[in-house]
C-alpha cells in the first residue's frame, strides 16, 4: 500500500521545466528563495565550530554562538513567514 500525501508541495523552477516535490514549507522556501547555497555555508560553519570543541568551555562559546544564531534565523523566519500565501 502506497502512502500519498493528500496536498504536497511542489517547488517549480527555471520557467516551469523543472518540477520538485518538497517536505514542507520550510524546504519549499528555502527552495524559491534559492538559499541551499547558503544552507551550505552554514552547515560549513557549523561544522568548523563543533571541531573546535575541545574542551567544556569551548562547548560553551559554540553552543552559545550557534544558540544566538538559530536565534536570529527563526526571528527571521517569523517575520517572514505570514507574507507567504502557503
């Protein structure tokens, strides 16, 4: 037996050719907004800052810094979020 979702999202691009089923609205945005390159620096980063950790009080500054960033993201992420129609 096949599961099908009973509304999904599609991501349409490069004028119509090119047709990508997302997750969710979090994917479909990051999709038209064309942000997976930035994704991609960001998991850089984070990858960069957890190999620093050596000590508890590294883990601390990380966590911290990485804490206030996913803190402006989801700010942003508010914001935005009732200017889409989804």
């Amino acid at each position: 037996m096949s599961t099908k979702k009973s509304n999904p999202l599609y991501h349409v691009s490069n004028d119509g050719k090119d047709v990508e089923s997302v997750d969710g609205v979090l994917e479909l945005i990051i999709k038209k907004l064309g942000l997976t390159p930035a994704l991609s620096v960001l998991e850089d980063i984070f990858s960069f800052l957890l190999e620093q950790v050596s000590s508890y009080a590294m883990f601390s500054v990380v966590k911290e810094i990485i804490d206030e960033l996913v803190e402006k993201l989801l700010a942003v992420y508010s914001k935005i979020r009732p200017l889409l129609s989804i």
